[in-house]
C-alpha cells in the first residue's frame, strides 16, 4: 500500500499558475504509473493527466492540454502537475492515485479512475477573480 499526498492548491486568479506536488513518504514513487484525477462539486470525477512508469510517456485530457504539465522528480520520489493559464471551469478537488498492477492507467487521454488503486487525501484549486 503506497500513501499517496498531494499538496500545492490554492486560490489562484484566472490566467494564474500553480503547481501541485504528489508524493509517498513509504514507498518509491519510481515504481508506479501516477495519474492526477479532479472532481468539482455536483460534477463526476474525472482523469487530467498521467505519466507512465515504464516509458515517462504523459497523457492529457484533452481540455487541459498546452496547459499542464505532468513531470516525474524520482530524486525527490515527487510527481508534479504545473497548471498554467488556469480557467474557472479548473476549479476542484485534485487527487494524485497510482494503479497497482505496473503498467496500467495510463495509455490515452481518457484516464480512467477506475484503474487505480491507491488515492490521495486532495488539494482544492480555486480559480477566480
């Protein structure tokens, strides 16, 4: 069982930055494929990025593409989610999770929640003027 935490949300105004960190304090984040999921109140969760464990490769949902930027610090066991020029609709609960079974979770744009196992407690990003 990896513990997953996130933290670097905020109030942010639209066209802002932030950038989100995700980390394991009990096991290497190197070994495991790591998705970033939101959810907005009254909306259903849904899959913004991922960076696969094997081949690095990122995956974007489509809305947030040009946008964010996943990236892998294995010296410091961190994933990152830079969010830039941040849009009111960006605003939600950000969860980092990680899949159990190596390689899963992470082949297009469609992130799927479903495929992950290990979650993280969520960072709010609020954007708004």
């Amino acid at each position: 069982q990896v513990h997953l935490v996130e933290s670097g949300g905020g109030l942010v105004q639209p066209g802002g930055s932030l950038r989100l960190s995700c980390t394991a304090s009990d096991e290497s984040l190197h070994y495991y494929t790591v998705g970033w999921f939101r959810q907005a109140p009254g909306k259903e969760r849904e899959g913004v990025s991922c960076i696969h464990v094997l081949t690095g490769n990122p995956q974007y949902k489509d809305s947030v593409k040009g946008r964010f930027t996943i990236s892998r610090d294995s010296t410091k066991n961190t994933v990152y989610l830079q969010m830039d020029n941040l849009k009111p609709e960006d605003t939600a609960v950000y969860y980092c999770a990680a899949p159990q079974v190596m390689g899963y979770g992470c082949y297009d744009s469609t992130i799927q929640g479903s495929e992950y196992d290990h979650w993280g407690q969520g960072t709010q990003v609020t954007v708004s003027s």
